[in-house]
C-alpha cells in the first residue's frame, strides 16, 4: 500500500509520539539492531524464558512506548513459557531515523528476518514464531500475518485498527487527500489473512474504538480466531485490568500449535 500522502503531510506529527527511552535489559534478555537500511537501525530485544525450547512472539508495540518499556511486562509471558521479542519503530528508544507509515510497513519483513536469524544463530530453541501488535503494532503485525504468513504460527491483535484511514477520521484529524484506496486495500488485505488469530480489545476505547477491533475480527478469513473484549478497559489498561485472562487466552493459543 502507498502512505506517501500521508507521509509526506502534516499528520506525521499527530500520529507519531517517539521518545529516547532506553534502559539496559535484565539478565534473561539481550538487544539486536537491525539494518532496515543503509545507515538507519531500529531496536530490537528479546526476553527468553528458562525453558529452552518453546514460542516466540514477536511483538509490535504500541505508541509512545519503546522496547524498554516492556523490562516489567516480558516476564508474565516467560513464566508462561513464552518468549518475547519486542520492535521499537525508527526514532523509537535506541533506534535512529524517522518514523512514518511506510518505514513501519517495510521494516516489519526485515525485522522478522533477522529474528529468525537471531533466533537460529543462538540456538534460542523455538516452536515457531506468532505476530503480535498493539495499537499502532496493529499495523505490520497485520501485513506480516497476509504476507508472512508461512513463516508465522498465528496473530494477536490488541487494540488494533484495520485502516489508518478509520483512526484519521474517529480523531478529527484533516485528510490530506483521497484516502478511500488505503482502506479498501487494508480491509482487503485483513481478508486475506487466515492463520489462527485472538484478538483483544476495551469496550470502552477512546482513541480506537471497539469497532475496529469488532470489524478485525469479522474480516479476518481464520477458521480459528477468538475475540477477548474487556467491559471496564480503555486503549491502554486491557493487559493491567485483565492480567490473568489475558496471559491464559494468549497461552491456549500458541501452546495448542
């Protein structure tokens, strides 16, 4: 799909929140800078849990937050048994360049490549890999799960969209242009998607609402996929308000592959 017209405009600056934060991993983890292109590299790390051999989901986050910010989330999924690696974006933490929709989209292939190879190279023992995106992670996880999807177990989407176009529009953000082609193209891709899938999304989501979570769900071509709504949540608390839930719904579905 082509962004340029929104790259190229003023809503970058309203839809993107980079921050510099960076804090060292802890003893289980370790960091990898992947070459996107020449001279731009985007941070990424990986929470292995004690068991040696077992899932690895690779995990888009949302934005405004950074690879350093999941040092307290990670451990939750290894005491499941589940490794983590998490992508910043460019300009994201540690990473250099700047952020727009096309780097996202174009990025994400190469950063799975090179935590396959990471993973292969340290003999990190793996049942496979799943994609997983928040909020703005929505975004490559989803184009992985249609272009990827042989290299990939499954997906988990929380808080996610189908279209940038849907979330320009719901924030009252001016439109540089006829836009129309992204989201027939975004739902079109969705369609295409068949691997196993769960999604989770608040019902009470301000900035993403609870429909595009719903229409996500209803696009997707998986014969297996489950949607996990949260009463009480908004776009950032599902994981602190549902905790136990949340880890259990995302255990069931990669340990059953």
């Amino acid at each position: 799909m082509d962004y340029s017209v929104i790259d190229n405009s003023n809503l970058l600056n309203h839809l993107f929140y980079p921050r510099d934060y960076f804090v060292s991993p802890p003893e289980n983890a370790f960091d990898l800078m992947v070459d996107v292109e020449k001279g731009v590299v985007v941070h990424c790390r990986f929470y292995q849990g004690q068991r040696q051999k077992g899932p690895w989901i690779l995990y888009f986050h949302g934005n405004g937050e950074v690879v350093s910010d999941y040092n307290e989330i990670a451990p939750y999924y290894n005491k499941e048994g589940i490794n983590l690696v998490v992508a910043d974006y460019r300009g994201y933490g540690s990473s250099n360049g700047y952020p727009n929709f096309s780097n996202v989209i174009n990025d994400a292939p190469v950063i799975l490549e090179a935590v396959k190879d990471k993973i292969n190279q340290k003999n990190l023992g793996s049942t496979g890999i799943w994609v997983m995106g928040r909020s703005l992670g929505s975004m490559p996880a989803l184009y992985l799960a249609q272009s990827h999807f042989d290299e990939l177990k499954g997906m988990i989407i929380e808080s996610g969209f189908v279209s940038i176009v849907k979330l320009i529009n719901h924030l009252g953000l001016p439109s540089p242009g006829d836009l129309s082609h992204l989201e027939k193209e975004a739902k079109e891709m969705v369609k295409k998607i068949s691997l196993p899938a769960l999604i989770f999304h608040g019902e009470r989501d301000q900035i993403v609402p609870l429909e595009q979570g719903e229409e996500i769900y209803e696009l997707l071509a998986s014969k297996d996929k489950r949607i996990f709504t949260v009463p009480r949540a908004g776009h950032n608390d599902i994981f602190f308000l549902e905790r136990e839930r949340y880890m259990r719904e995302i255990k069931n579905l990669v340990k059953k592959r």
